[in-house]
C-alpha cells in the first residue's frame, strides 16, 4: 500500500510548538501542569510538547506515561506513574498521537476521572475525525478528513526524522 507524506519533520515541528503555544495560553496562570503522554508515541509526543512547554513558560512542567493495551483496553489495567495526591488540584494535559475513534484517548482519561484534578485538557497531533467515544481533542495540530480504511502513521523515534503518512 502506497503511504502519503502529510507532516514531515519541520511540519510537525511547528505543529508541536503551536500545540505548546496553545496549551501555555490557556493554563498561564498555573504554577504546575502535568502532561501525560498515551504509551508509545502519545508519551513521545508528550515529552517534545512538556520540553517546549519548559523553554517558553515559567509553569512547572510534569511528564508522565499512561500504559495501556490499545487494542483492548478493559483486558488490563491502565498503567499510570501518579498518586492521587500528585494529581489533587492539578491540570493535566491527555496526550496522544493520533484521534481516530477516541477509545485509546477516553481509556487514557479514565485514571484522572476518579481524582479530584482541576481540569482535563486532551492534545493531539493528529485528528481524523471518527469519533465513536463521547471525547474530542481540545488541542490539534492537525485535522484531516479520512475514510475509515486509511491508516495514519506517525513517526517520532529520531529527532530530524519525524514524519506523519496516511496509507
């Protein structure tokens, strides 16, 4: 199968530091945030987001994995690095590469809705719009009409070599 090119490095570059921009505009007046990257890329994504975060912003930035079985989310438990104590009174920002049904982004959710946090922002860098779960992305970088048999890879691994294809 034939893969486009959609964002390449520079692209998604630019897309990460707006995705920054937008999320220190709307939490400026925190002293800490937490950003919680989905296993694999979404925690990718999430630490070059937190990194920009702490060059452009005096918020205290926390970065934090959430493990999860994307495929089958309710088969085991959602891993998360974070007390509730951590998380009492904090913002926290749901991170993951790509938005495609919205499961893996409202199983990412799930550990946060039993703690008293102080509000629930979700980032992604990609959008597709095929919501079949009652969550949207408050922060895109990008959003892209697809069918549902086109796939949206991102890659992220090597620095320079980031690229995003629809295949």
């Amino acid at each position: 199968m034939a893969k486009t090119l959609i964002l390449n490095s520079k692209q998604i570059e630019q897309k990460i530091n707006r995705i920054a921009y937008e999320i220190y505009e709307n939490n400026y007046d925190e002293k800490e945030i937490i950003v919680a990257g989905i296993s694999d890329n979404g925690y990718l994504l999430a630490k070059r987001i937190a990194d920009v975060l702490q060059k452009i912003s005096p918020i205290k930035t926390k970065l934090i994995e959430i493990k999860i079985n994307k495929e089958n989310p309710v088969a085991s438990e959602i891993e998360i690095s974070l007390s509730d104590k951590e998380m009492k009174n904090k913002v926290i920002i749901l991170v993951d590469d790509v938005l495609n049904s919205g499961k893996t982004l409202i199983f990412g959710a799930k550990p946060f809705l039993s703690s008293p946090i102080k509000r629930l922002t979700t980032a992604v860098l990609v959008d597709r719009g095929h919501n079949r779960y009652p969550i949207k992305a408050d922060v895109v970088g990008l959003s892209l009409s697809t069918t549902l048999q086109e796939h949206i890879s991102i890659e992220l691994n090597k620095k320079g070599k980031e690229a995003a294809y629809l295949s």
